[in-house]
C-alpha cells in the first residue's frame, strides 16, 4: 500500500470514472499540468491513468487522481509544496526540452537552399 | 523458443470469477510453453489465487501491483509481454498505464457484462481480446487459446 493513504488527503470524488476524475481536476484547479501514467508522487506513489493525466494546483494544494482496481478512481487532494514545486519544475524541463526540439527543426529548415551553380556543376 | 522470456499476467479486481479461472489456466499454459510468469495484483485477488493454488503447482510467482508498477517505472525490471485482465474502468485505467510504462507486448483481456463496450473504448497500443463472460470461462480460453505468441 502506498504511504499516500498515510498522509492528511481530502477526498473530493469517490469511486468514479477516470474520465469524471480528470474533467474534476480541470476544471476545479487553478493550474493543470499533464503528466505521463507512472509519474511518482509522495515518494512511493506512481500515478495510474489513461494518458493525458491532468494534475491540479489549488493554493498549497495537489489535486491528482487515485485509482484503486475494485473501487474506481478517486480525486484527492493534499498540501504539498514540495511536491507543487516539482511539478511546476516538471513541467518546465517538458515546455525546455520541446522548444529545443522546434529550435533544432528550425534550424535544419532555414539552412540555406542548394544554388543553382551547385546544382548545373552536378 | 520462449525460454527465458518473461510474462505478466496483471489481475484486476476479482469480483467477476472467470478471472481466476482464466490467470490459473494462462499461467499453466504459458509455463508450459516455456514462458516465466509472473502473476501480479493487490490483495484480494492474490489471497484467491493462493487458495486456490496452495502448492504453487500452477503460478510460481507472484507480486504486488504497486509494487510492480514501481520496478517497471524506475527500470528495475520489465516483461516481454504482458495480460492485463479487466472488467471496470479502473482495469481498463491500470492497462493504459501499462501501455504507457512497459516495452512489453500487451493484451487487454477484457470480460464481464460490458466487455464490448470497454473493448471498444481502449485507444492505446494493446492487442484486444473480448469475450462476455462472468461465470463460464468457455468464450474467453477461446479467445486466449487463439492468440500468436
């Protein structure tokens, strides 16, 4: 069992579909960060979804999902800033890595066109 | 030809029987064809397979959900290929994150009342086997007993 049961966790829906969960979290947060099924939270707590995961910011608080196989899913939620923290810090490395991505394309893509000389020697 | 690959039979929750039934029969069937099996799930559905195997004569081993959630994430260890059995929305919740976690080959067994529609629904990468069984396990081992491995 996870420790995530241990901690002081506030129970905002119960035994629901995960779709229900995820639209709960978007729109009761004031920030929704997506992550993959199999992000750690709580030290010992690996997230359970169908892809996008939407995880929540509410004040010092981590809305997330909770899924249990012969109860449903539950929304929870839990002050954390550390555990905010590295989720904003997430995020950023994704939002860093993507536009070195699109940096690397454009870079490729505005090389410039082979002239015309070139291509006659040829 | 399978020796020494690995499989893992992921259960869900054990109120719809033929999941007994069908974990006991796949796990015997794929240690007979040489495959290493692992059977994973919480409690209740282990504590069922424990009594109902008591000799380990069928399934050798077996492991924690989280627990197995947790290695193939951080890289500890991972399947060739994996059955995840489900009948819920939560079932059909673990096998996406299975999907999205391991590198092995994965079938989505689905049964109960419902299975054609939660067939229908699953979007992720996973080779679908359906059957609408609750209490005879017959349609479902068809299913199984057609699959390539």
């Amino acid at each position: 069992m996870s420790c995530i049961e241990q901690l002081k966790y506030r129970l905002y829906l119960e035994r629901t579909s995960f779709k229900e969960a995820r639209e709960y979290i978007e729109k009761n947060s004031e920030e929704v960060y997506y992550v993959d099924p199999g992000y750690r939270i709580f030290k010992d707590y690996y997230i359970i979804g169908i892809p996008p995961v939407a995880m929540g910011v509410r004040g010092k608080e981590l809305l997330f999902t909770y899924v249990k196989p012969c109860h449903g899913t539950f929304v929870m939620g839990i002050d954390s800033d550390e555990e905010i923290a590295r989720l904003r810090e997430n995020e950023a490395r994704k939002v860093k890595g993507s536009l070195k991505k699109a940096d690397k394309a454009k870079a490729e893509s505005s090389s410039p066109p082979a002239s015309f000389a070139e291509i006659y020697r040829k | 030809m399978n020796q020494g690959k690995s499989a893992l039979l992921v259960m869900g929750c054990p109120e719809v029987p033929v999941q007994i039934s069908m974990v006991i029969y796949l796990a015997h069937k794929l240690k007979k064809a040489g495959w290493d099996v692992t059977v994973a799930g919480t409690n209740a559905p282990v504590k069922l397979l424990k009594v109902a195997d008591p000799e380990s004569y069928y399934v050798q081993k077996m492991a924690d959900l989280d627990q197995t959630i947790a290695d193939i994430v951080e890289k500890k260890y991972d399947y060739d290929i994996c059955f995840a059995f489900m009948h819920s929305d939560a079932g059909m919740t673990y096998g996406a994150t299975f999907s999205a976690i391991s590198h092995a080959r994965l079938f989505a067994v689905v049964f109960g009342k419902n299975a054609e529609a939660l067939g229908e629904s699953i979007d992720y990468p996973a080779e679908k086997i359906v059957a609408v069984a609750t209490h005879n396990p017959g349609p479902l081992k068809n299913k199984i007993d057609k699959v390539a491995l």
